[in-house]
C-alpha cells in the first residue's frame, strides 16, 4: 500500500494577550468539547471505520464531484456491510499509517483502506475473510520496448510508492534502480514525462491514476497476489464473525462483484475466486465518473465551480487550524510565562524543574509529543479527544520556547527596576506583574508573533490523530483532484490571510508600546497622531 | 555624631555583612536624630552603597541591629534564618524608607505620573483621584507639574532623579536615602536635584545620602560618615572633617578633593 507523509516542519516556537483570560476560555472550550454528548438514542451504536481519505482513488476518498462525501469501492463495501449489521456507519479519518494503531486504541470499530491481509499485519489485527484479490500491474510508456516482466526491469528506473509491497518486491528483485514515491500521482507523472522508465503499484491504482495519461501502457501479467480484508481488533471474535457472515452475504449475493464493477475492478482474479465467469455487463459508473471528475482538462467554468466546492472544506479545516492554533498558543503563553517566572525568579527545586521541562519539550520532537499525547496517554489511563490531545501537545511543545521567549525578555530589564518596585513596598509578586512583566512583554513580542505563526503551520502536525486541518483538507482535495496547484495556492492563501491579522496586531502593538517608551523613535517613524492616542491612563 | 541623651530616631548596631568571602561591612554603627542630614562618603567600593541598601532591605544584613522610628530588626549571624517574620518586620521597615537610586530607575513604560501613583494604589490601595491628586502636588514641589504625562525617555536625567524623588516621597517616607543621586548626571543638572534635597531638608525630612558631592556634603549636611573598607573611620560635624579631618585616612581620602 501507499502512505503519504506531509513534510514535517520543524517544531519551532508564538503571542500575547491577558494569559488569564486566554487561559479561561481555553479551558472553557476544552470542556465544551469533551462533554459533546455521545449517542444515547435508542438507535443501535453506528460501525465506526477508519480510513485515511487523502490515500486516493479508488479505495475511500472524498468525492470529486463534492468533497463533501467520502466515496470509494471500500466505502461501498464497508456501508453494505453495516446495513446486514443493521447499524448506521459512521467514517472516521486517520493517516493510513496509523489506521491500525488507531484500530487497537478503539478509535474505530473496523479498518479499511486496502490494509493488505500479510502475517505482519495478521500479528496485530484480526482480518475478515478478503473481499477483494488483486495484483501488481507494472506500466510503462508506450514506446518502451520489451518490459514484460521483473527481469526486464534491470537497470531501468523503476518508481513506485514508499512502504508498499510494490517496494518491497522490487528491493528483492534488486537489479533496477527503485525510486519511491509518497504520492501515486507524483509516480505516473514522472513516468509520463521520462523521468522514471516503469511503475510497479497495485492494480487499482495504475487503473485510477495511470488511465489518464495518454502515452502509459499497463504490461506484462499480474505480479504478486494481494488480498485486502477488514481489519478488526485482536480479540473481537463476534464483531468479526458478524463481518465475515455479513461479506459471505455480499459476496454470494452478487452485490460485490455489482459494486467492483461498478468501479471497473472486477478482474480475472475475482472472477476465479468467487468461480463467476459471466461476462461482465454493468457500466463502469463510478470509473466513468471520476475520470470526467477529474478530467485534466477542464474549462475555465468547471474548474471555478470545482474550486468553489472546495471552499467550505477549506473553511472548516481553516477554522479548526485556527481554533487548534489559538488555544494552544494561549496555553503555551500561560505556561510559559510560568515556566519562565520560576526559571527566573523561583528557588532551586521550582527553577530547576522548569529548566528540565524546557530542555525535554525542546529537546524532543513535536511529532512524537503529539503521537505520545494522544496514542500514548492511554496506556495510563488518560484518554484524550484528538481536539483536546493535538492543543495540549501543541501548548506543552510551545510552552518551552515561550518560556525561553520569555526569559531572556524578563532578563533585559533592569535588575534596578526590581529593586526600585522593592524599594516602593511593591511585593515581588506586585514588581513582576506591574513593573517587570509590562516592559518584558513589550521585548519578547516580535518573537511572539513569529511562534505564533510557526504554530499556525505546525498544527498541520495534529493530522496525524485524526485531526482534518486545513493541510490535511489540502492533501484530501489535491490528491483527489491531481491538482496541487490550485488548491496548494488557495490553501496558502488561506494561512497566509489568517496569520495577517496577527502580523498587523503585532506591528500595531510594538509600534504603541514603542511610543509609550520611546517617543522620540516614534517621530522618526512619523507616527505622531498615536502618539497622544497611544497614551495609557 | 549624636548627643542629645533621647534613643536616636535612626540607630544602626553592630552591621555585618559579607558577600561571599568579601566582608563588605564590619562592624558598623551609628545613631541619627529625626530631622538630621547625613552625608556617607567614601572611596567607590568602601561599602557606603551596602550600608544604605541594607536600611531598606535591598540587602539583608548577617548580623546586626537596625531601629527607625522605634521598629527594630535585629539578627544575630548569618546562620539565623531570615524568616517571615523577620520578612515582615523588614516590610515594615522599608515602608517607612524611601530610597532614591544612582540609575534613572524610573519604570520606563509608565509616564511620570504613573510612576508615582503604582505604588500609592497598588501598596496602600489609594483610589486613583487620591493618588493623582498627591502626586500633582509631589510634582509641584520638585518643579515637575508640567511633565506628568511625559514618559521618562522625554525626562533630561535631573528631571527623572526629581520625579524619582518625588516617587519615593508618595509613600510618605519618614527617611529618604539617595544612593549617589547625581553620579549620572550631567554637571549642569546637579543642582536642581540637590535643590531639592535642601528644601526636603528644611521641611525636617531626615535624609541620608551617600554621595561624592563634597561641596553639597559640606554645606547641608549635620554630619558626615567617612567610610573605608566596610568600617566607619570617622563621623564628625561636616566642617570639622573637612578642615580638621581626625583620622589619616580621612585625609587622604579628601585630598583628592578640592576646597
């Protein structure tokens, strides 16, 4: 199979504004959404199935015709499945590469996204028995000559996709020069235009994403044998026999073969398993009608309306980006603030546990803080919603640069304004929240406003718990639509709009706080009309 | 040096205090009455600056006793811990101290009637229209009342050190201490600060001012302590230790110096 990996960014550090009332709403909204009320009707639980919606045609992913709904053969099979279950489904997205930590962390009830029945997944999952057989296809440009099979491949430039059994048995055969891909796409345009000489990948891939090109040619006979089954959790004896029956049904009912016809996957394979060699006579519908979906040539009209559809799944990733974003940067203000406080001010024990907790937060990946928060949390007990998990990680990360922001920012005050606050009969507690703090704030804001920007684009990390931000909702829509280029400028136009009013904020306030400090550097800058405005009382 | 037979207003006992292995004060006593100007003088690093700070706290003392106004703390060697009680006696202490600094101290994002008021509001809990009002007239009195809304960028250094003065007397002080309040400053602007010490000095505020302003020492000072390494030398009638120094060292020191 295939997986795709965003670019990880490297964690980087934030924002200000009253870090109490930050703090309040956030915790607020974290308690909204853990108390979202669970299903408590009479209707029986829905099948929950986890799938990762960016993986491609056609095993589940988000329509093209409407990005709104989930489509795919895999989704066909899974709702036929539910419906002899009598029970509602309800998809959940993860990263394909997560889809079986997320099944044994019960994040789901059942997997399916072409999850490969193999003796190292069977050692983690249950499978039910396969509801689809298919097979390596090997493509290559029209005028390559001789490439039937593996050994003519020696020497040529072999592409394929990272992680996949595809991979693995070209490493085996090990005489051509393998290229691995994160993206099916990416893989067949660089074939078309002679960058790669053959393609090995799964048989339903090349028929979805090789199709279009016109100049590519499938070759030679099946290679390999692959199996796709339904995972379910180790131990789910009766979930799984129930499935079994369920697909025995759709299999021997006919409606399977229906729904891979349907999507042009009926093979000779199927047709010898289930010992059906009728000619086939249903229209491929759903082939037909994602390659005109997806057409790559489309009038200026199609491809406005198309990205017109794309808006309300860029504005609800862009929301819960934000959303992500703000809170945690909220919590990453507080407790760094506090983490910096104690650094700087506390005795021994306090200030040198903040400096242990800075050090481990920066020192580790904010990759693995998220995956350990919200996978790794469970094994004592704290079960947290991805929501929740992906802030939480996020502020704890940030915290630590906050606080380091922070630090040098309460060091470049004065040690005479500390005393001169002491001398007045200020407690150290009135000095720092009225002389030393107001004037760090004013130095460690440019920074703040950098980490919180950063932040904007490291919450694209959260994807990996099942979060659909707006990176993930890119990825969903370009490699639906083969299109990274207009959505990759629509969704940057979106981070970059909502990073802007926090530039401007920052720019707004730096400048007043300048003027209140240093007036004469605000004449300079002809900036005389706030002058008398930005005065505070 | 004090002989009137009344307890002094301010008396100072026995003061120790070491930084480290470096013993910055030895031994250091003396008595002032209310009312009274001292002057501290000394070679830079005699522990002159050590001794003021340890009136108000800044720095707290290994072993000694210190009285103002009848409140004294006491401590009887490092190893006794300065504990809350202690922490608040010294609380006590400071509140009746006002300390005016070498460095323009003056909190630099608050215009210069801010800075007055923090304190009255945010310590005694003074009502915003009270606290202005006070410090208006705190302004008047050292010739700042147009600059209350200036921030201290816009201050020349004489009239931040006013305006600091001006902040330290808004918690009604009953003893001011200025730590070298004019070093920093342009020589044309010392004046005006010194200026208002005297008229302070006049009105019965008791001051003591570490300085090396010879002439304003000689001329509003009752008394003046000479200091070296850490131990009080000589206290004597500010004209007799200039013309009559009894110590060597005292001398020495006020060569340096011209009539």
């Amino acid at each position: 199979m295939w997986r795709i990996q965003p670019a990880w960014r490297k964690p980087l550090r934030c924002f200000g504004i009253k870090p109490e009332a930050l703090l309040t709403a956030f915790v607020a909204l974290a308690a909204l959404i853990s108390s979202v009320p669970r299903a408590t009707s009479a209707e029986p639980a829905p099948l929950t199935w986890g799938a990762d919606a960016t993986s491609g045609a056609p095993y589940v992913f988000d329509n093209p015709a409407n990005p709104a709904l989930v489509i795919g053969f895999e989704t066909d099979i899974i709702e036929a499945v539910a419906r002899r279950l009598h029970r509602p489904s309800r998809f959940v997205q993860n990263r394909w590469d997560n889809l079986i930590p997320g099944l044994e962390r019960g994040l789901y009830d059942v997997a399916i996204d072409g999850i490969e029945i193999t003796p190292e997944h069977q050692a983690v999952v249950d499978f039910s028995i396969p509801y689809y057989t298919t097979f390596e296809q090997l493509v290559v440009r029209k005028e390559t000559p001789g490439v039937t099979t593996l050994d003519d491949l020696a020497g040529l430039k072999v592409g394929t996709l990272k992680a996949t059994l595809a991979q693995r048995i070209l490493d085996k055969a090990g005489t051509m020069k393998v290229f691995t891909y994160d993206e099916q796409l990416n893989v067949y345009a660089d074939l078309q235009n002679g960058r790669l000489d053959a393609v090995l990948l799964d048989a339903p891939i090349a028929l979805y994403y090789a199709t279009p090109y016109p100049d590519l040619r499938f070759v030679g006979d099946p290679i390999a044998l692959i199996r796709y089954g339904i995972a379910v959790p180790k131990g789910r004896t009766d979930l799984l026999s129930q499935i079994d029956a369920a697909l025995a049904d759709i299999r021997d009912s006919g409606e399977l073969r229906g729904i891979l016809e349907r999507w042009k996957l009926w093979n000779p394979l199927m047709a010898a398993e289930l010992n059906d060699s009728r000619p086939s006579h249903a229209q491929p519908t759903e082939f037909n009608a994602f390659m005109a979906a997806t057409a790559l040539k489309l009038g200026w009209r199609a491809v406005l309306e198309r990205y017109l559809g794309f808006l309300p799944l860029i504005g609800r990733g862009a929301l819960i980006t934000l959303g992500l974003s703000i809170l945690s940067m909220a919590l990453a203000i507080a407790l760094g603030l506090l983490l910096a406080l104690a650094r700087v001010y506390a005795p021994r024990p306090f200030s040198s546990l903040a400096a242990g907790y800075i050090e481990v937060m920066r020192g580790t990946p904010l990759l693995i803080q998220i995956l350990f928060v919200y996978y790794g949390l469970p094994n004592i007990g704290l079960k947290l919603d991805p929501f929740v998990a992906g802030v939480l990680a996020l502020g704890f990360n940030y915290a630590a640069y906050e606080a380091e922001n922070y630090r040098a920012g309460l060091q470049a005050v004065p040690r005479g304004q500390m005393e001169a606050a002491i001398a007045l009969n200020l407690t150290r507690v009135q000095s720092l929240r009225y002389v030393i703090v107001p004037q760090a704030i004013r130095i460690v804001l440019p920074t703040m406003t950098n980490d919180f920007i950063s932040l904007l684009k490291d919450s694209s990390l959260v994807s990996v718990i099942t979060m659909v931000e707006l990176t993930q909702t890119y990825l969903q829509l370009s490699t639906t639509y083969y299109d990274y280029f207009g959505t990759g400028l629509m969704v940057a136009a979106v981070y970059l709009v909502m990073g802007l009013p926090f530039v401007r904020l920052a720019r707004w306030t730096e400048r007043r706080f300048e003027v209140d400090m240093h007036p004469g550097g605000a004449r300079r800058r002809g900036a005389v009309p706030f002058l008398r405005k930005g005065i505070t009382p | 040096m004090t002989t009137t037979t009344d307890p002094p207003f301010i008396a100072v006992e026995s003061l120790c205090k070491s930084f480290g292995d470096t013993l910055v004060l030895q031994n250091v006593s003396f008595g002032m009455k209310q009312g009274d100007l001292v002057s501290i003088i000394g070679a830079s690093g005699c522990g002159k600056s050590t001794l003021l700070r340890c009136l108000n706290f800044l720095e707290v003392p290994d072993s000694g006793k210190i009285s103002i106004g009848g409140i004294a703390l006491s401590r009887s060697g490092p190893e006794q811990p300065f504990d809350q009680e202690m922490e608040a006696l010294a609380n006590t202490l400071r509140s009746t101290v006002g300390m005016v600094f070498q460095n323009l101290n003056l909190f630099p994002h608050k215009t210069v009637l801010e800075n007055i008021t923090l304190a009255p509001m945010v310590v005694k809990r003074a009502s915003r229209n009270r606290a202005e009002a006070e410090a208006m007239a705190l302004l008047e009195k050292v010739g700042l009342q147009d600059f209350a809304k200036r921030y201290p960028m816009n201050l020349s250094g004489g009239q931040a050190q006013r305006a600091a003065i001006a902040r330290a007397l808004a918690m009604a002080p009953q003893v001011m201490l200025y730590d070298e309040p004019t070093s920093a400053l342009d020589p044309a602007l010392v004046d005006e600060v010194l200026q208002v010490m005297h008229d302070l000095d006049r009105e019965g505020m008791t001051q003591i001012v570490v300085t090396h302003e010879m002439r304003f020492a000689r001329s509003a000072s009752d008394y003046i302590i000479f200091m070296e390494a850490g131990q009080i030398i000589e206290i004597s009638d500010a004209d007799e230790l200039f013309q009559n120094p009894r110590d060597e060292r005292t001398r020495q020191f006020l060569k340096h110096f011209p009539r």
